[in-house]
C-alpha cells in the first residue's frame, strides 16, 4: 500500500506538467513511513501553525454572518457553544461540517435542536482508546477535569507513526489533539500545551463513550449486578445505595458546576440505565408517560408481578436526604403507580434516589 501511494503521489505531484498547485489535506500527520520518497520541498501546515489558520474552519463573523443569511440569527448562541472553540494558530474557528449542516437543519425546521453531527461521521475510536485507560487513576481523574470543562496540560507530538498512535497513554493525547477530539487554550514551554474538549458536541461524545465504557463492565461484572437487581426487588433501599455508591465509584463522573442540575440528573440516569438496562430478563423503560407526568425509570422483572418506579434527583446543595424526600413527593404527586395499578400490578415499589458527586442516597416508598 505504501508503494502504491507514493507512486500515485510522485506521479500526480512531481512529474505532473499540467498541474501548477497542489493541497493534500489530511488531520493526522504520520512520519517515517517513506510515501514521500523522491517527492520533497512539501510545506506542511498544522492546526498550531498561525499562517492560513482563518481557513481550516468558519470564523466567528462567518458563522454570524451564514445564519443572518438563512434568517436564524437567534440561533448564533446555540451554535457557538456547540460547534465553536476550536483554536488554529491565533484564531478561534467552528467545524463547518457542523455549522453547515446546523443550517440546513434550520431550513427544514426553525426549531430544530443541535445535534452530534461528528459522532456519525467517524469511528471515534480515539475517544473510546482514551476512556478505556481511565483504569489509570490519574487518567481517570483528568478525563474527569476536561468533562468539567478544566485544561489538561500534556506534552504533544504531531509526528507518530502508525504503531506508535495507540502505544502510549501520551500518544492517545496526542492523537486526540490532531484529529479535533481536544483543542489548544494556549501553549508554554517546548511541546506543552493546555487542552480542552472544544465544545458541547465533542463533550457528548466523550460522554457516550464513557457511558458505552461503563456498559461493558457492567455486562462484565454479572455478580454485582445481580446483587444490585436482587436489592432492588427485595426492598433492601440500604444495599441498592451501597452498590450503587460502588457503581459510581467505578465510572467517570460529572463535576462541572457550570453544568445545570437537569443534566447532572441526566448523567445518574444515564447510569442507572447502563446498569438496569443489562438485565435482559427485565423491561426497562426511561421516561415513560405515566399517571400525571413522566417517570423517570420503571423496572418491570419478567419472573414476579412487580413495577419498580425509580425517580432520580441531583442534590446540589449535598443534601442527600431532602433530594431523595423530593423524588419520592414526585412519584406520588404525579401517581405513577396509576398506570401499573390499571395492568393489574399490585406490587410496586417506589425509589427516590438522590445523587451528589460519587455519593447517593436512596429511599423506598412500598405500596
């Protein structure tokens, strides 16, 4: 394969008379592997280079610009905290891919949500390489701080060869910084460089690889979830905290006070689903439409007339006890229970748990 490109290469590019002007484009430069042979004088050009650092994506203006254009210029706020905080050379540029298909999601509907456009676009096997060393206390703890929107500062290396990418937890940095997974908020000595997750698009996709990463190891460790499921059903609110405690403890968790509560509720849901959703032999159901509003969670097991209501809570202010107190006034206010009590479900049961940081606290109402 090396021989075909760099025969494709030389005879495009070197003895090519017709051609005047070529640019190869690429996110990942890899060195020593000899496809240049006999093709020289090349001018590489990287995403910390300064000069044509405005053209490796839409500038500010551009984007204010493109969406007064279309006639969403309300819609600029939203596009910047999702698809902006790239920073090339001395500018601060958006992914156009993004930007561009945002707008046309526009077009078909004015009030169309952003999405994770990227996440389709690529494997993200970066990512997924990156959240699998977080078994690495240290690694764990600085996925931890980018998730919470803090700078790392790592040494970078923009040449590596295709065996080396995934040889070192400090080659992964590396990569994710060249292929657009982390960006530069500013540079020090030598190769030292703070990094961050750019935007809210990236940022999900770190969070579904953390989540799908958590999956696994549930599926893998089938004793404690067991436990956890037979908790759960024998009314033993005391264990079902314990081991869910222990779960946390286990998974990458969300610290960014910027972040709302709604989301931070979502996180411990989202986990709550990893763990429950791995238990084949029982329906899981994420907000379903029950009684009077939404239940956050109802676990059906297959083998017992049961219904499981579990309602989730973030308590901000660590007040574990009053945000569980919260959760189980919900499940009541809304009456969940309603729509179980008409299948002919008499057993149920009513969990409020409420989670902070790594600690949670849980409450069972049994009706």
């Amino acid at each position: 394969m090396i021989s075909l490109i760099r025969s494709l290469l030389g005879e495009a590019l070197k003895t090519n008379s017709s051609l005047k002007l070529a640019v190869l484009t690429g996110c990942l430069r890899i060195s020593k592997e000899s496809i240049f042979t006999g093709l020289n004088n090349l001018k590489v050009r990287s995403v910390t280079d300064v000069r044509f650092d405005e053209y490796f994506g839409f500038t500010d203006m551009e984007v204010k610009t493109l969406l007064q254009y279309y006639g969403y210029p309300d819609s600029y706020d939203v596009a910047k905290k999702w698809y902006d905080g790239y920073h090339f050379g001395n500018v601060d540029v958006y992914c156009p891919w993004d930007v561009l298909n945002y707008c046309d999601s526009l077009l078909d509907d004015k009030e169309a949500q952003p999405e994770n456009y990227w996440i389709n676009t690529s494997s993200n096997d970066a990512v997924k390489r990156f959240i699998q060393e977080s078994a690495n206390a240290a690694t764990k703890r600085e996925i931890e701080r980018l998730v919470a929107g803090e700078v790392i500062m790592k040494e970078i290396h923009q040449e590596l060869t295709y065996p080396e990418i995934y040889q070192t937890i400090d080659n992964i940095w590396s990569l994710l910084f060249t292929t657009g997974y982390l960006t530069q908020r500013g540079k020090t000595e030598g190769r030292q460089m703070k990094l961050a997750i750019p935007n809210l698009e990236i940022r999900d996709i770190y969070m579904t690889q953390i989540m799908e990463f958590f999956k696994e190891n549930v599926r893998e460790d089938g004793g404690t979830l067991n436990r956890f499921c037979d908790a759960l059903q024998n009314k033993d609110a005391e264990n079902v905290e314990k081991i869910f405690t222990e779960y946390l403890r286990r998974t990458i968790s969300i610290r960014d006070t910027a972040v709302r509560t709604n989301m931070k509720e979502n996180f411990y849901h989202g986990v709550l689903l990893g763990i429950l959703g791995v238990k084949a032999q029982w329906g899981i159901s994420s907000n379903r439409e029950m009684g009077e509003g939404y239940a956050d969670i109802l676990a059906e097991p297959d083998t017992r007339d049961m219904g499981i209501i579990i309602e989730v809570k973030y308590a901000h202010d660590g007040d574990l006890d009053a945000a569980c107190k919260e959760a189980l006034k919900r499940i009541e206010y809304t009456r969940y229970e309603d729509d179980l009590e008409d299948d002919g479900v008499d057993n149920i049961l009513k969990y409020g748990i409420a989670c902070y940081k790594k600690r949670c606290r849980v409450m069972l109402a049994h009706k």
